[in-house]
C-alpha cells in the first residue's frame, strides 16, 4: 500500500495513535534491571498494537467480485503525450476483450512488486483475449514527468499501455483509492470484479484474479 494512505490517515485523524508518542519516554537508565525489562516489554507491547492498528486501518474495506458492477469511465486523456506504449485509446477500441486496469504510480514499492505476477499474466492470457491497461496517476512531482515514467516502464518490462493521469481525472472517475489497484472489466466494458494490494505468483489474490479472469474469457460478449 502506498504511503500516502499513511499520510491521508494521520492527517484526517488527528488523534490516531502515534508509535513514539504513546509510549513513556522516560530513559531506561539507571532503572533496576527488573523494572526496566518490565518497561521495554510495555513499550515493546504498544509498539505492537499501534502497527497492528495502523495495518487494520489500511486495509480496503473490500475487494472481490461486485455485488453491484458498474460501467468503466471513459479514459479520460486522449493526447499522445499522455500515452505509454501505445497511441490513445476510447473503452470501444477495447470492446470484445477482457481488460485489467492497473492504477500504479512509479514511486509505489507494492506496485513494482506486483508487476512480476502481472507481467506473467499478461503473457498467458493475451493471447486468449486479456487486455492489460495501465493507469499512472502519480503522488509526487517527478512522477509526472513522462520521461520518467518511459524509463520506469522500460525498467519493470511492461509493454501494454500506459495512461498517464497526472490530473487524478481518470483516478476520481473510478472513485479509485489505492495503489496498486486492480479492476476487471468484461467484453461488454462493465467493472466485475475490482482489488487492491501488493500480488504475487500463486499467492491467494493472484489465483482469485486470474480465475475471474478466466471465467470472463470465457463469457461471450
């Protein structure tokens, strides 16, 4: 997850606990051995509990197929300045094939660990009419600079295309809260099945995705 959700937690929720804050800082030294042990492990015990608060508080309240899918947004750039790999393309030039949104921003540690599984992905099921799009919508300011994101793009071996959505136009259109996320969308353009997280090769996302995927393959259009 990236860390920005980290940022947006403590910045919107002035008194969630803070790891340093919430614990007695008063020096170990000079403490009977008894007592200081005693201390290091209540401080150790509250160390503990506000990660596993802060990691609870990140995780997306869903991800799964939908109990309500909805029409994918009409990708939003249509210059070729804002396109990766590929000249622009409309949700009609996609029509027919199952397409894996991926929303990615190059400074995202989650989302260049993903890429592994997901370029092994691309490459099994391309064939069978998978369709990976990229969707680049930055936190920072270098990772607007398209040069930058050419060279990431080169560096992470992905060669579907790439929109790049510095605005946040395409990101607020798919109400999207997450790097990296995950969107499936069937031959008919319809949002199925969306997920969030770091994802790798066989592990339990990754089987659940490619299993969507598969039965969306084989649906026909």
């Amino acid at each position: 997850m990236h860390i920005s959700i980290l940022r947006q937690i403590f910045r919107t929720s002035p008194k969630a606990p803070t790891v340093g804050k919430s614990i007695s800082t008063t020096p170990l030294k000079g403490l009977p051995r008894s007592m200081a042990v005693k201390r290091l492990s209540i401080n150790l015990f509250i160390i503990t509990i506000c990660a596993v608060v802060t990691i609870h508080t990140l995780t997306p309240s869903f991800a799964g197929t939908l109990s309500e899918p909805f029409p994918a947004a009409e990708f939003h750039h249509d210059q070729t300045k804002d396109w990766v790999n590929s000249e622009p393309l409309m949700l009609d030039d996609l029509k027919g094939k199952v397409v894996l949104l991926d929303f990615w921003t190059f400074d995202c540690w989650n989302c260049y660990n993903s890429f592994p599984w997901m370029n092994n992905l691309e490459k099994r099921l391309e064939a069978k009419g998978l369709q990976v799009i990229g969707i680049h919508t930055p936190e920072f300011a270098h990772e607007k600079v398209r040069a930058n994101i050419e060279a990431k793009a080169k560096e992470f071996k992905l060669h579907h295309p790439i929109m790049i959505d510095n605005d946040f136009t395409y990101w607020r259109a798919m109400h999207n809260k997450y790097w990296p996320a995950f969107y499936l969308i069937d031959k008919k353009g319809v949002v199925r099945s969306v997920f969030f997280g770091e994802t790798h090769e066989g592990d339990q996302q990754a089987v659940r995705i490619e299993k969507i995927i598969n039965e969306l393959l084989n649906k026909s259009a």
